[in-house]
C-alpha cells in the first residue's frame, strides 16, 4: 500500500493517508454538499476511482447534479467508470442482511478492481441510514474491522452518520469506532478528537517544528563550516605554494653549480625530492577543495587505460625506488579504452600507488594490473604492507582519514589522497573499495570503471602534449615581477645560469615602469602583487607602447581553471603553476622565443 497523504478536499481535515477511516456528523442536505463535493472533486483529480452512496437527505440525482456543476466534463468520469453514484436504497435489498465480512471483501475487492483499471485506489462514503434495520450492535463491530482492514488498502472512507438518527450514546460509539469525527460547530466544520490524542498531535506538531528548527539551524551551521574548511584549503594551498617556489628553484641552482657526485649536489636531490613530496600534499589539498566545490571539470576523451596506468607509475617511481619496492605492471591491452580525463585517472593510480609505497616497509611488493569484467574493467593496486583494521575498510576514503601508525612508522600524509581518489574516480561513474584482511596482511585497492564503446583508433592517443625541449632556448631579456624576495632572487638566478639577461620587479607599478624602460622580450608575472594584481598589470602591458610585441607568462600559485581563464583574457601567453619545474619555465620561454 502506498503511504503518502492524498488531500481530502475539506479544509477542516487537510491531507490524510491511504487507510484512513473517518466521519461525518450531519443535519441537512447542505451539510453533505459542503464536504462531499469537494472529498470526491479531489479523489477525481488524484486519479482515484470514486463512489458515493447516497441517503435520504440528497439523492443520487442531485448528487450527480451538484458534481456536474463543480467538475468540468464530469460526465466523462461516470462513463469510464472512474465515478459512480448510487442510491441507498438501491445498495441495500430490504430483505438483506448485514454480514461485516461480506461488506468489507466487497469494499477490498472494488479497490483491487480500481487499481486493476488503472486508477490509483478507492475512495467512498456511505450513508448509514439503513443501519436502523441492520443492528447497531453488529454494525458498530463491522466500523471497527474497518479501521484495521483499510490500513492495508488504497482506500479511503467517510462515513456519514444523520443527527437525527443518533443519540448521544450513539455519537460516543460512532467517534469510538472511527479515526476522527467531523461536525459543524457554529457553522463552522470542526474535526472530534479524544483528548489524549489532540495533546499527542498538538505534542507531535510541536515537537516536528522544533526538529525542523533545528535541523535547518544545524544544516546551515555544518554548510558554513564546510564553505569555510574549503576556502581554509584552497588558501593554505596558495600560501604554501610560495615559500616552495624559491626552496625548489635554489635546489636547481646547487644543482646546476656542483659536481653531480658532490654531498652538496646530494643535498640537492633530497631537497627537490622532499619540495616534490610537499608539492603533492598542496596539489592535493588544493584538488580536494576544488572537487568538493564542483570546481573540477573533466576533459572526457576515449583514452587507452595502459597510457593512464603508465604515467601514474612514472610519477609515483621515485617513491617505490626510495624505498626499494618490487613493482609488478601488469598493461592492459592498448585496444582496451576508457572514456575519462587522462589527467585525473592518472591522479588517482597515482594517489594509490604513492600510499601502496608509503604504507609498505622498504623491500616490499607493489603492483598494478588490469582486467576486463563483462563491459567494465577493474585496476587493482596491491601491496604487502601494514594492511587496514576490518572497521577503517570504507572510513579511509573519508577526508582526512588516517590509519593508525607506530612511531617507528611515521611516515603518512594529510589524509586526503584517497579521498580525492574516490570523488574523481565518482565523478567518472565508477567506484573504488578498498580490501584486506587486517593489520600487516597487505592492501587492495580496486577501482572499477566502464570501457568505452568507441571503437579503437588507428593510432595511441597521447596522454598529454609534450613539452618542448628548453635545450635550445635562445638569449632572451626577461623581466621577473615577483613581491617574494627569496622567489623572485632564487628564479633570477637561475634564469641567468640559464643565459637569459634578466631584471627585476616586486610589484605592478615598479613592473610598468621597468617594461618601458627595459623593453623585455618576456616578462614572468606573478598574479598576487602587493599594489594591483597582475591581471591589471597585464592588461596595462597590453594596452602600452609594448603591445603585443612582449610574451607575458604568468607565474603564480593560482591555477583553478578560473584562474587560467582570466590570465588568458588578461593578454598572458601562458600560465605556470608554482613551485614550478624549471625545465617547464624554460619550456615555455622557448616556446615564446618561437613565437
């Protein structure tokens, strides 16, 4: 049976339930026109099979009139069955004799015979003058089998009681016997209810609008929390970007100036090992906060799921080698394809690969493979590591989840990566779990997507463009506008070892007045300055005696795809996202050169 409340078309009684039994003190035949009407105009308009049996005080003929009058094409109605009016004296034989059983079949049988037809249940009244030849006793019994058998059905009933024929004993019974009564009190229709149950219901109201209350205050409380967690990340991201810039750029620089078998250039390494490991944590936080605000927009192209799974081991190999793990790629078969940002998936074998190496002790065993399941295929990341407890199995993948880890095991990160992890691999319309039988019994970790239904390309689609090679870069005047001292001189530097005469500005007006009287051929331009923004510097670049004749690269720790967007519409060339590779910075210089 179906639960949701139906109007009843009186006021005075609002919406109710399938099921509900109710009814109906009278004295006149307006009385039975003020209730009835509107009770049968909204069973009709709820696609309700209807039936009316009428009583002495308004017969079926004027109850048809008065229907044809407050429904449009009412007719239509009586002919398809869906409306039927009929007489009490012609529902009931003189000579017949009330069996409650029989009675109540009938109702349940007319109700599966309405849904038989297609309507959604059944609605009736029925007058109860006849019970004066029926038995008030046996009757009063058949009104309360009622209430139990109707809550099971798609039925509705009202019944209607003439003042006339009840006395005040009998209006006791039949208030008993139904769930609540309705009678006019001052000309008004007012609904009869017992004490206990008007204060559980007035209890019931006011309890519901205190929930609510509260609710709408908690949710909104919990939304302000979660707009302000996520503008925390994408700031802290930002922030952090900064002070790494320079760290990875004077680790270039050590790098470029000593014997590549020096401690120092050893150093060297590990620093720009350690910036890479930092600048994944702020990629991280910056993503998850991105994804959570539906600010990530995939780039959904047919792909070959080998080219995906590739990158994701060449970026996590550093890693796996430090800590001298066997790593077992199992490639799937170039034809097999999935429709997915490239990008993004390989963020996400990444991301599993990176933890596989992480919560593995050195020595351990990694490994990646694919396999086709009817039109899905399945990436397994396994390792042989410390596990997961039975109880964490779907909790890591909740943001900012962490597993428990000793101190002689300190190594962990921020709790976000595989959160990341699923809400990508979600927003591709497939699904992740996580396996493993308990602690120090090894992980895995499934990821399942759909394969793509395009038929497979004559040739392998890149994964991404490749970058052009800085090798042969010309000379060129560069102007370095950067309000961070240790980021601006340590780029500079490296600039200059790289050959490129280069001059400096810490902010835009300082950047206008260099460009006039430098003439670079490309300026690097950070977007947060102190005085005005670089996109307002660029604009003002643009619109100068310069023109287009400078490159402009913008170099800053803002890369959402709004952010690309506005150094695009700003006049910038191209856009690097800080802590950046030099070869990518030398990259796209030679790029502009090329220009």
């Amino acid at each position: 049976m179906e639960t949701l409340a139906r109007q009843s078309g009186i006021d005075a009684v609002g919406a109710i339930p399938w099921g509900t039994h109710f009814c109906q003190f009278y004295n006149t035949e307006a009385d039975l026109t003020e209730t009835l009407v509107p009770y049968f105009e909204a069973g009709l308009g709820a696609g309700e099979a209807c039936l009316w049996v009428t009583g002495r005080k308004l017969e079926a003929e004027q109850a048809e009139a008065l229907m044809i009058d407050a429904v449009p094409g009412f007719k239509k109605f009586i002919s398809s069955g869906q409306m039927e009016i009929v007489s009490i004296a012609d529902w009931y034989a003189p000579d017949d004799v009330f069996d409650p059983q029989t009675v109540l079949q009938g109702w349940i049988d007319k109700e599966s015979a309405a849904k038989h037809k297609g309507f959604n249940g059944l609605r009736l009244t029925g007058d109860t003058v006849w019970v004066e030849r029926s038995g008030w006793t046996s009757f009063m019994e058949y009104e309360r089998q009622v209430n139990a058998s109707f809550r099971r059905h798609n039925l509705v009933a009202l019944c209607t009681y003439c003042l006339d024929n009840c006395s005040a004993s009998d209006v006791i019974d039949v208030c008993c016997q139904h769930q609540f009564a309705l009678a006019r009190r001052e000309g008004a229709w007012e609904l009869l209810e017992s004490s206990s149950l008007k204060i559980a219901k007035d209890s019931l109201i006011r309890l519901n609008t205190e929930l609510e209350s509260r609710v709408e205050s908690r949710t909104a409380e919990l939304l302000s929390a979660l707009h302000a967690r996520d503008e925390f990340l994408a700031m802290l991201g930002h922030e952090l970007r900064n002070p790494l810039a320079p760290i990875r750029t004077s680790a270039e620089i050590i790098r470029t100036l000593t014997p590549a078998d020096s401690p120092i250039s050893a150093s060297a390494n590990i620093l720009s090992r350690q910036v890479g490991h930092l600048t994944r944590l702020v990629d991280d936080l910056l993503d998850v906060a991105r994804v959570t605000k539906g600010q990530i927009q995939l780039d959904l192209q047919d792909i070959p799921l080998a080219d995906v799974i590739s990158a994701a081991v060449e970026q996590t190999r550093p890693i796996i080698d430090q800590h001298l793990h066997a790593l077992s790629v199992a490639l799937p078969a170039r034809t097999m394809r999935v429709r997915a940002d490239a990008t993004r998936l390989a963020q996400v074998f990444g991301n599993l690969l990176h933890n596989a190496a992480k919560y593995t002790p050195d020595g351990g065993q990694v490994s990646i493979a694919a396999r086709t399941v009817g039109e899905h295929v399945e990436i397994a990341v396994r390792d042989n590591g410390t596990g997961i407890p039975d109880g964490m199995l779907d909790a890591i993948f909740g943001l900012f989840s962490q597993l428990p880890r000793s101190l002689a095991r300190s190594e962990g990160g921020l709790g976000i990566g595989l959160t990341l992890a699923k809400r990508i691999v979600d927003m591709h319309d497939g699904s992740i779990v996580a396996l493993s039988d308990g602690p120090n019994t090894g992980t895995e970790i499934v990821v399942r997507l759909a394969l793509a239904q395009a038929a497979p390309r004559s040739g392998p689609m890149p994964l991404a463009a490749s970058l052009p090679a800085a090798a042969a870069a010309a000379t060129s005047r560069i102007l370095l506008v950067d309000d961070n001292e240790d980021g601006r001189e340590a780029m500079g530097a490296l600039l200059q070892l790289h050959g490129h005469d280069v001059q400096f500005a810490c902010d835009g007006k300082s950047a206008l007045e260099a460009a006039i009287a430098f003439r670079p051929t490309i300026i690097i331009l950070d977007i947060g300055l102190p005085d005005m923004d670089g996109y307002e510097v660029a604009r003002r670049l643009r619109a100068g005696p310069l023109g287009s004749q400078t490159r402009l690269i913008a170099l800053t720790g803002y890369g959402q795809s709004g952010d690309i967007a506005a150094a695009s519409a700003a006049g910038f060339d191209a856009h690097i996202l800080k802590p950046a590779q030099m070869e990518n910075v030398l990259a796209e210089i030679a790029a502009c050169n090329a220009h």
